[in-house]
C-alpha cells in the first residue's frame, strides 16, 4: 500500500495536465522503480549522515552562525524604512529604524517621504538605548530581524 501512494505522491508532484499524462507517469513508477529510487534516496542520507559530513558540519557551523549574526547586525545598521499606517489604514507616512555603528542605540523616527538612500542617525527624533528598562520599544524591530539582546547589545 505504502508503494502505491508514493506511486501517486511522485506523479503528482510532476503536476500532469491530463488523465492520460498522469496514468504514463504511474505506469513509469513501477515497484522496481519505486524500490531504486527508495534506495538511492537512503544511499544519499547516509551520506550525508556519515561521520566526516557530520563532523564537518559541526566545525563550520559556529562560523556560519558568526556570518549570519554580522549579516543581520550589518543590515540593522543599514537600517530600514517601512510604511506607516493611520487610522484609516492609509499608507502616506514612512517610519525609519537603524542601529548605531557602535550597536548600543536603536535610532527611529517618522518621515513624510520615503527616503532615497542613508537617513543620518541626527535626523531621526527618537532613540532607544535602555534595552533592560525599555524593551518593549525595540521588540518589534528585533522580531522582524531575528536577533536578540545581551548586555546592552545586540548579540
């Protein structure tokens, strides 16, 4: 039974326009087919569950941690424009949010339009740089990120 319905999940996932198309690829997916690509499929996990893949993936993964972090903090301090809405659901208004060089304020504020390359951390009114008595001003902007806060600074 098991076979059967992986005989009809594999020609279906060739998304067939016809009957006829479907039926030639069941027809194509017999049991010795089904059995070879089974096979393969396990061969290509244990593969990539051997010993040496594992302990390669563990050594590069704290670099690869280490890349993402700098890549979400770069972008933080690049900065980011979005859309304000008013109460009546009207997109006219710009909010702007960037974190300082040295990753210890969050600077955001209003804009009328939006802006054409960097906005300058003295144009934007507002700033967040208590992250243990106000975390609730930074939240949103570091849930859209993905990144947290240690010690007064991103981490």
């Amino acid at each position: 039974m098991q076979v059967v319905k992986e005989q009809i999940m594999r020609a279906l996932t060739t998304k067939p326009s016809s009957l006829d198309q479907f039926k030639s690829k069941l027809q194509n997916l017999s049991y010795t087919e089904i059995l070879k690509i089974r096979q393969s499929e396990r061969m290509n996990q244990e593969d990539f569950q051997s010993r040496p893949i594992l302990e390669l993936k563990e050594k590069i993964q704290p670099e690869i941690l280490e890349l993402i972090k700098q890549q979400r903090l770069n972008r933080l301090v690049e900065g980011t424009c979005f859309r304000k809405l008013n109460s009546r659901r009207r997109q006219d208004k710009f909010w702007y949010c960037r974190l300082s060089p040295n990753h210890k304020v969050l600077h955001y504020g209003d804009l009328e339009e939006s802006p054409q390359g960097e906005v300058p951390h003295d144009s934007l009114q507002d700033k967040c740089n208590d992250w243990r008595r106000n975390p609730w001003q930074a939240e949103v902007f570091f849930d859209i990120m993905g990144s947290g806060l240690e010690d007064g600074t991103l981490q």
